[in-house]
C-alpha cells in the first residue's frame, strides 16, 4: 500500500479539556497513578490533565511535539499516550511513536484511542486507513481489539483492556499481577485502629472475611506496630477466640474460590511466577491448595470449562443470582460476585479483552456462544421499570465489540420483575417483588410481547386502569 504524503494539521487534535480525560481517570481509579509514581504524559496536547495530576500530587511531566517540544523527558513508572496514536496519519510513525512511549515506560504504559463506535461522530474524506476530517485533522478509529492487539504486537508485554478504548501495557510483571488481583478480588477495608484490641479486632474481622489470618505485610502500618507490641502466638489465639467459626469456615471456602478465579484469569492473560504474585494471593495458594501447580491445574480446568456449553448452561440454571432467559443470563452488577465461578470467569475474560464500560448495571451472559454485554440502567434503583440508555457488547469468539446508545430512542426497551436480577437476599428484593406480584395480579403480564417497551408498557397500564407512583401500583385518576 502507498503511504499517504500529506500531513494532517495535528496540532488541531488537542482539545481545552474542562475535566480529567477518562483515560487518566480511570488509571487514578485503578491506582496506578499513585503519589509515589512518576507519570509522563506523551503527546500531552495543552496540558490540561498535567495540571489536574499536578493538583492532585502527582509527580507528573508532560511533553508534546507541537505545545511542549522543549520539555524534558525521562522514563516514568507511568507513561500516558492519551488519544495520540489515532491523530498519527502515518502507520510508521505511528509504530514509532508507540514504540517510543514504551521506551520511556519503566511500570506501566496506558494507552487510549477512540473507537469505531465513534464513527458516526467523525465525518470526513477516507484517507490512508482513516478519515481526514473538515477541520484538516486525522482520525483513525480503532476496534476494541485491535488497539490491545497493535499494543501488544509493539510493545510485546501482555496487554489488559481496562475500559473500552484504553489498554494497559506493563513492562513490571509484578504491577500486572497485583492490577489482576486488585481487579478480581478488590481489597475490603481494614478496620480502624487506634489500641492494641481495636487491632486485634481488625484481624479478627480480616480473618472471618478472608477465611485465613493475614501476614504482616498484608496490615496496615498501624495494626503491624500495635499487634508487634504482641507475642505471635498472644494473637493467634486471641483472633481465634475472638472469630465466629462459621464465617470463616464460609469465608475459606469463598477464598478458595476467588483464588481459583484469580489464577485463571491469570492464565488467560498470561501466567507468571509464584513469586511475582501479590503476597496476599500467595498466601491464599498456600492456605487453600495443597501446591501453586495444584491450584494452577484447577483453575486451568475452570478456564477449560468456558468452552462447554452444557457446564456453562448448568451453571446458570443453578445460579442464585440473576435471571436465566432462553438466551442469556442477566445478573445485576450488585449480585456478580454471587454467580457461579466460571460465570464470573467468563465476565472476568470479556472485560480482559475489550474493556468493562465505565458506566454500567447489568451483566448479559449468553450462553450459546461466548458473548457478554454491559447494559446501563441509570435509574435501575429509582425507577420501577428501568430504561436502558446503553450497551456494549464484546464477542469473545471473535473479539468484536459494539455499542449501542438508546438515548435518542423513542421507545426504548425497559425491565420488569426487577428483583429476578439480584441476588435473594438482597434488601430491595422484597419490594422489588410486591411490586411484580401485584402487577401480575393488575394482569399486567397477559400479554407478554406487548410490555417489553415503553410505549406497549403504557399502553398495557392504560389497558388494566393502573399507574405507577414509585414502587406501587395504584388504580388510575382516570379509569
Ligand atoms: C487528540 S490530541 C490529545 C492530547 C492530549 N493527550 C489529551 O488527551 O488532551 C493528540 C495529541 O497528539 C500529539 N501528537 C501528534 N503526533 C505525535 C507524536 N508523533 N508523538 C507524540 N505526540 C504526538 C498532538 O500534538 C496532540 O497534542
């Protein structure tokens, strides 16, 4: 193929942003923009998300060829290339461009570009593999596994989708590891602690929620200094006094599962050593399995599993959480951790290679090939028959994502039933199902194809001489 000649007016790309870009906003939510890191920001534009890091005690630079050519550049822990590789008409320079910013990238190289999602917001003439646009600028757009692939074709490291448009490429194996862990298994809070037994309560609830005691690396600072004040064997014996047997008992056998989780996650990834391992998920291998290879080899077997159709089937059908339909498990984002492993798994797989939207309520399973989307009910909590705004859906078969925006829809399609979504033992459950009870009653559910949408929902209101006020069903003013 021929390489275009022309140069795009690429200084026009950078916008005045008002806010941290998402980018940046989601590496400060994952922690790995921390005080303690250096950040660059490669191809910064005017700046704007310097400054906001800057405010936030960031030790950050910036460098750009067009607004801050003169600006030092150092390897930093983390480097930014925040909407730069889709403004780049060349392909080669493009490639060089990322090549560069991973030179500099010492932990972590977050890169983001916009999607073909987009596309129908950019308008332009086709040229090269993208679109020259009215302003004189550039714009190739990525699919969602295209730009994981590219980074990982370039840099070579193992790649994690951590939203949609924005990769992580890490060059420190351990950071991956422990942003896998952090992903998986988020760390619950400790206990504040201000004396000796509020520290040893501290551990005690650590204990009942992690079925194991933690090693000293895992506390807090202040907990370590009080517990020291100790004699090792004075506290394992006050946390097994103090601990309800039964809750740690459940809790083991729920660790052993997110450990099995965790590792095959990993594996689908890219499985590292032992030792690169968080200390916390080393300990986890070392209470609940008899070796790592043993642990390893079961959750090899779990990731095996996503590929057969009657075990995945089976295990939605023996959820507890979230409703099975002909085509599809749908389980609130609240009830996830409540679905079988190998559900969780096959989210878990989905978000890895396209990115889990920032915005989202509901999971969809589908359980005849491997698909997973993430549907956005804003008002899920408020409104007895929540609307969606959005979707997005990744293939895992083929690795394609699409989106779907319902915004300038007329009649969207709404939820009833709301409590089949959450697990059963979740507090808004009972009204959520007086609600459908009376409904059903209402003969509101008669004519199933009708209510699906918003407009054949009222009509079917109108029709049983009932409304809505808030999660109860009242007779009509006018019927
Ligand atoms: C869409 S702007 C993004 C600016 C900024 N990162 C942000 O998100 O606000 C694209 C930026 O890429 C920069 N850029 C273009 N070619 C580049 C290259 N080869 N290396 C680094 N930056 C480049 C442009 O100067 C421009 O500021």
């Amino acid at each position: 193929m021929m390489r275009p000649t022309w140069n795009s007016d690429r200084r026009r790309t950078a916008i005045g942003r008002m806010a941290l870009s998402v980018p940046a906003r989601q590496a400060l939510a994952d922690r790995q923009l921390t005080v303690d890191r250096t950040v660059l920001d490669y191809g910064c534009g005017r700046g704007d998300d310097v400054k906001v890091l800057e405010r936030l005690g960031c030790q950050v630079q910036g460098w750009d060829p067009y607004y801050r050519s003169d600006a030092e550049v150092e390897v930093s822990d983390v480097v930014l290339l925040t909407y730069v590789l889709n403004v780049i008409e060349d392909p080669v320079e493009r490639g060089q461009t990322l090549a560069r910013a991973w030179e500099l990238t010492s932990t972590l190289l977050v890169v983001s570009a916009r999607l073909t999602w987009e596309q129908a917001k950019v308008r332009g003439q086709e040229f090269g593999d993208g679109l020259l646009t009215s302003r004189q600028t550039f714009q190739h757009l990525y699919a969602a596994s295209e730009l994981r692939e590219y980074v990982e074709q370039v840099t070579g490291a193992r790649v994690v989708a951590a939203a949609p448009g924005v990769v992580y490429a890490f060059r420190d194996e351990a950071a991956r590891l422990s942003y896998l862990a952090q992903r998986v298994i988020p760390d619950a809070d400790w206990l504040a602690s201000e004396d000796t037994a509020s520290a040893v309560s501290a551990v005690v609830d650590f204990f009942e929620r992690r079925g194991r005691a933690p090693r000293i690396e895992e506390m807090p600072r202040t907990v370590a200094e009080l517990l020291a004040q100790l004699r090792p064997g004075e506290v394992k014996r006050l946390v097994r006094e103090g601990a309800d047997p039964k809750r740690a008992d459940a809790a083991a056998k729920q660790s052993t599962l997110n450990t099995l989780l965790y590792l095959a996650v990993e594996l689908f990834n890219g499985r590292g050593p032992f030792g690169n391992l968080p200390v916390g998920l080393q300990q986890d291998v070392r209470t609940f399995f008899s070796s790592y290879k043993e642990a390893c080899q079961r959750a090899d077997r779990l990731l095996f599993k996503l590929r057969d159709d009657g075990y995945v089937r089976n295990a939605m059908n023996a959820s507890v959480a979230g409703k099975v339909t002909p085509t599809a498990l749908y389980v609130h984002r609240r009830a996830l951790d409540r679905i079988p492993t190998v559900l969780r798994l096959y989210e878990h797989c989905a978000s890895i290679a396209a990115g889990r939207p920032e915005q989202w309520t509901m999971a969809k399973l589908k359980h005849q090939g491997r698909a997973v989307s993430w549907l956005d009910y804003p008002d899920f909590n408020e409104d007895p028959h929540p609307r969606i705004k959005s979707s997005y859906m990744v293939d895992l078969q083929t690795l394609q994502a699409s989106h779907l925006s319902y915004e300038s829809s007329a009649n969207r399609p709404l939820l009833h039933r709301k409590h089949e979504f959450l697990a059963p033992d979740d507090p808004d459950v009972p009204r959520y199902r007086r609600l459908t009870e009376s409904e059903m009653r209402a003969g509101l559910y008669e004519r199933p194809h009708l209510i699906g949408t918003e407009n054949g929902w009222e009509a079917e209101l109108v029709r049983c001489g009932r409304q809505l006020r808030g999660h109860r069903l009242v007779r009509r003013a006018d019927a």
